[in-house]
C-alpha cells in the first residue's frame, strides 16, 4: 500500500489548487459555458481542495448530444463486442497504473480512509471493467424457442442508447465504474454525473477514458448540483436509462422527473440494515463482522449494519464487546495508513449525523461509545454504539455515518419482526450455527440481500439490489445486462403454416 510523502501531496494539492476540474464533453475537457465554478471541499480540515466547473443544463444538453450522436453514428455501438473488450481491458489497465494517484484524490476527496480506498476500492474499479470486458459477448445471448418443426422463436439482446449515470459521494470512484462498465459493454454511451462532494475522481476517470482513446461522446462527465445538472439529464428526453446511486428520497424525486418520458430505472436507494447475533453464534468473529460492517468506509454505506439486534441471554455481554473495540478505532486523517475512520464527507453530513445523535440521547438513548466530534478541525466523529429502543426514529432512519444502535430480542419471532420493521429492505447479516435458522432467517427478513456468519463479501457476477425502499432492479453480474440492453424477439415460420385471409372472400 502507496504512503503518500509530504512532496508528492503538496505537488498534488498544488496541481488542484491551480486549476478548474472541467467537463468532459464529446472527447474534450470544458469548463462551463457560464464560467462558473465551485469548490470542492477536503474533509479532513474543511479547506478548499479544488475548484469544479458547474454544469447546468446547457452542459447536460451538449453531453446528451455527444451521447446520442455517439450512439446513433458513432462505431461504439456498432463494433465487435470483442473490440469493445479490449477498451474495457485497456480502461482496467489503466485504473492499475494510476492506482495510487486514483487513491490519493479518492482519500483527500471523501475523507475515506486510505487502507480501504487503495486496499480495496482502486482494486475493485479494476475489477469492474475486467469483469465485464470478458462479459462484453454474452451481454447478448439469447434463447431459441422451437414450436415443433412449424415455427422456431428466438431472442437476442441490443444496447438501450444513452444511460444517465448518477453517483454518490462515498465510494465514487468504485460505484462509477460499477455502473460504467456493463453499460460500456452492452454497446450504450452515457453521461456521468457525480455528486457534487466528491467530484474528483470522474475527472480522473474521464483522463482515463481520454488516454485509453474511446471514442468522442461515449463517455461524458458533467460536474454540478443535482437540482442544475442532475436533475436536467433525468429529464432529457435523449436518455433513455438512468441508474442512481444514493438517497432514497431523491430516488423518489428522480422517478417522478423522467416519468414524462418514460425512463427505465436502476436505483440503489437507502438502508438501514440489521445484524441478527444469536447466542449460539460464534461470538468472536460476530463482533469482527459488525464492528467493521458498520465503521469501515466511516459507516457511509449503504450496506452498513446500523441496527444491532442481540439475543438477550447475551446482550449484556456482547454489546459491551463491541462497544469496546469501537472506542478503540483509530480515527485519523484519510492518509495516514494506520487510521481505521477518517472524516465524515461534508460539514453538514456532519452536521446531520451530530443531529440524529443528540436526537437519540433525548429521546432515552444510552451511549455506549463515541456520540460525539473528535478534534477541532475537519468533519471528525467518533465510532458511535447506542442502545435504543425499537421504533425511535435513529433506529428507523438511516444515519450514513459510523453510528451502531443496538437492541436485544426474546426469540426468532421478534428478532424478525424487528428486523422487518423498517421501510429499508437492502442488507441483513444473520449470526449463528444453527443451519435452518440462517436458512429460515434468509428467506423470511425483508432484505435484497443476506450475508450468514459474514460481513458484506462480495462476489460479482450475484445481483446487487434491495427490496422495499431500498431501490429497485438488480445490478452486477449478468443482472446488470437487463438493464443495460434491450431484448428483441423474433419468429421465423419453417413451413407454409396457414394465415387467415381477411377480405378476400366476395358478397
């Protein structure tokens, strides 16, 4: 793992401090036509850390038209899925070669720590466009439906047009090559609108689109707010598909702007999913598994488990264990390769997660660990476990930030009945040794996914989706091809089979 020295980030801070992030529009990089710009900020001290072009409409207008023309009478479409597997390896490649300066931008953007953004999610941008670059050919298989030796129907799949690409602010530069590659690979151009927290990495990921020379407008990027930019490439009516990434209530916002055009959604909304320990689990590894399911990436995940439910017989007990190893996370700067948690994103994230917290102490709740700032400069807060009561409102909202709340259960039934009891239904984490309980457990809680005696390992070619409010569709594998492709159906007679012959009889 690179550690960063004081030259090379002073020659990093240096190069963003001297320039406008630009556009990345039809193979060039713009800056607004207006001129105006805004800053992106550096969690750790709140300092400015760049400036960003500031896309409206009128950008969002020149990158839909790059896209459509790309698609229309460009070759990215029309090529060999094989030589589109080449750009893709080539994309991979390249993501290898500017790991550590994709993982210093990533850490002084988002404030993630640098053990998890150089250890495993500039690994996992790589493995995106690899994945999928050897999935390029089977993103258009079809099946044959014979009818006896009279009629044989068959499939096969085409690429949809433009996708509109939303990411959020916490992993960008993984979620964006998660959504990139399959719609790469499926034939589709796209626009990339990245969350205005963290835009840095798409610049450096549209560098990476520029050098491994794809074609001009198959991919554009355009930095803004998601009421300027955002919300005018969902409504465009040149994009045909828009996947998102983020909250659930601008999900619900994003619906209903592209609903005047009938817009197909991939959405990846909110969560707030529960770990179930049981007192026969193996309580060792279960206190590993949540402690770093919900304080990895500073609890800004979707799939953190923020709810704790305990059997009671050992509530006491494991609670406290777990309460313990958070107060003994390190907290530090995103660089400094021992820190654990780093910052929070933004200083009104913060300012929310403080809310909620100083909520939940209101309302009755017992702090076990942390529930407070750390430090005096930048978004810093410490690992957080509450013991709460089931329906207050920290236990039903989702926080995204590294605050655990615990709660003991009875039995099975209640267990489920509290697991199933919020309108999040993306992740849940079942512990124990007793095999049909996991099994029974995976099927009847509310969640798109279930992980037994594991924190959230993840294996590409499963979907990816959550039930309930937590988002619609499945993405990864070959479940993002439903999304990214059109299937087409054809029939072929094979004999003379009889038509009706309307309007040929006289009188």
């Amino acid at each position: 793992m690179q550690v960063y020295d004081a030259n090379f980030l002073e020659a990093l801070r240096a190069e963003l401090a001297g320039k406008v992030v630009p556009h990345y529009i039809d193979g060039a990089f713009v800056e607004s036509a207006s001129g105006e710009t805004f800053e992106t900020l550096d969690p750790s001290s709140n300092r400015p850390l760049a400036r960003v072009a500031r896309g409206r409409a009128e950008e969002v207008d020149r990158a839909v038209r790059a896209a459509r023309k790309a698609f229309d009478e460009g070759p990215w479409p029309r090529m060999p899925a094989r030589e589109r597997r080449r750009y893709l390896e080539r994309v991979a490649e390249l993501i290898e070669a500017h790991a550590d300066e994709l993982a210093a931008l990533e850490c002084l953007d988002t404030g993630q720590v640098l053990r998890i953004i150089r250890g495993g999610q500039v690994p996992r941008a790589a493995a995106n466009f690899r994945f999928y670059a050897e999935k390029a050919e089977a993103a258009f298989d079809g099946r044959s439906f014979p009818v006896d030796d009279r009629f044989l129907y068959y499939t096969f799949r085409v690429p949809v047009g433009v996708a509109g690409l939303i990411t959020p602010w916490n992993t960008p530069l993984m979620l964006a090559t998660w959504k990139l590659a399959p719609c790469l690979a499926a034939g589709n151009t796209c626009v990339l609108k990245p969350a205005e927290w963290s835009p840095l990495s798409a610049w450096m990921l549209a560098r990476i689109f520029a050098e491994a020379d794809l074609p001009p407008g198959v991919v554009n990027v355009v930095q803004g707010f998601g009421e300027e930019a955002g919300a005018p490439l969902v409504a465009h009516p040149g994009v045909q598909l828009i996947s998102f990434t983020g909250e659930t209530t601008t999900g619900k916002i994003i619906m209903r702007t592209g609903a005047e055009t009938l817009k197909r959604y991939s959405f990846e909304l909110g969560g707030k999913s529960p770990a179930l320990v049981f007192a026969d689990a193996e309580l060792e590894r279960a206190v590993d598994g949540v402690v770093f399911q919900i304080f990895s990436l500073n609890g800004e995940r979707c799939t953190a488990n923020s709810r704790l439910l305990v059997e009671r017989s050992i509530y006491p007990e494991f609670v406290e264990r777990v309460a313990e190893r958070a107060r003994r996370i390190r907290v530090g700067h995103p660089l400094d390769p021992e820190a654990e948690v780093g910052p929070l994103i933004h200083p009104e994230h913060l300012a929310r997660v403080e809310a909620f917290v100083e909520e939940a102490k209101r309302e009755g709740a017992r702090v076990l660990a942390g529930g407070h700032r750390v430090g005096e400069e930048g978004n810093y807060y410490a690992p957080t476990v509450l013991e709460v009561r089931p329906g207050m409102r920290i236990e039903q909202e989702e926080v995204f930030g590294p605050v655990l709340v615990a709660m003991p259960f009875e039995d099975e039934e209640e267990a489920v009945r509290i697991a199933n009891s919020v309108r999040y239904g993306l992740a849940a984490y079942v512990w124990t040794r007793d095999v049909a309980r996991a099994h029974r457990l995976a099927r009847r809680i509310e969640a798109g996914m279930v992980w037994i005696n594991s924190h959230n390992v993840r294996h590409l070619p499963t979907p990816f989706g959550g039930m309930k409010e937590s988002g619609i569709g499945r993405e990864g594998g070959e479940y993002s091809f439903g999304f990214y492709t059109e299937e087409k159906s054809v029939m072929v007679p094979l004999t003379d089979h009889p038509i009706p012959k309307f309007g040929k009889e006289e009188g």
